[in-house]
C-alpha cells in the first residue's frame, strides 16, 4: 500500500532501467559494491540489482562481511524509494534492520537483490530487501526505515 499521489510512471520500467545503465553517475559506494540495475517495477515498488561481491570483501572466514551485505541491501532499498517517488525524492534511511540467514562466499558469481518499499508516506518510507546467491538461496534480510526528501533540499544555494 502507497501514498503516492499519482500513481501513473512518467517513464517506463524499461526506459528508467536503461537510464540506470546507461548512467556515469552511480554513487562511488554503489561503484564499489559493484551494482548493477537488472529489473525495474514501479507497480510494485520494487527493483533487482546485482553486485559484485568481491574477494577483498572477504572476512577472516573466507565469507563475504556482513557490513558489505548491509550496504548492499541499504543500496537497493534507497533505489526502491527513488523509483516509487518518480525519480523526485531521496530518502536517507533513519534506521535498519538486517537478518543474516546463511553465510555469504564470494566465488566470482553476482549476488542478486531485490528492494522494495512496502509503504511511501510524505515523511516516512518502510523498505524491505533481500540478497540472494546464484543458487538462489537466500542469504540475508533487512527492513528499513527511510525519509522521503525531494531533490530540490540538495540544490546548492
């Protein structure tokens, strides 16, 4: 459930998901975590992204760290917020959190990771996600809590 004004996309699922692509823009944490939009879905307020789990993100068990999986999952939250306010508001998360369900290895295959928002309020958004290996195991989970702010509070004065 949203409340979202209008509902209707001013761009499809498939031209905000080659604007993603195709962007030179990416956040350097995204760059680092290797994120790359795979699917858009505006109706359900959710996205798919994969990352890079690299071996230097490896802890001392040969896992991938959890700290990187949080960021991962706090990644495709906020880009669940982005999509739902048509690509007019951030939404800084205020609080997160995240079950880890199975150990994370880095074995040169991506991680896949679904955000979505399950409620966009004009002060508040709910996010869930998930990250899943390439056998499709799920291998964490997390809730958030995020604040919706137009882009216009960033312009420079």
């Amino acid at each position: 459930m949203s409340d979202v004004g209008d509902t209707t996309p001013e761009r499809t699922d498939g031209e905000l998901l080659a604007r993603f692509q195709s962007s030179v823009n990416q956040p350097k944490g995204s760059v680092t975590l290797g994120f790359r939009m795979i699917a858009i879905d505006q109706s359900k307020m959710q996205i798919e992204a994969e990352f890079n789990a690299r071996d230097d993100f490896r802890n001392p068990m040969g896992q991938i760290q959890g700290g990187y999986l949080c960021a991962m999952l706090d990644d495709v939250m906020s880009v669940a917020c982005l999509i739902t306010s048509g690509m007019t508001h951030v939404a800084p998360t205020l609080e997160m959190k995240t079950s880890f369900l199975r150990p994370a290895i880095a074995n040169g295959s991506p991680l896949r990771a679904i955000g979505r928002v399950v409620k966009w309020g004009r002060t508040i958004a709910f996010t869930e996600g998930e990250i899943y290996d390439a056998g499709g195991k799920l291998l964490a989970k997390a809730t958030g809590t995020a604040m919706p702010t137009p882009f216009e509070n960033f312009k420079k004065k």
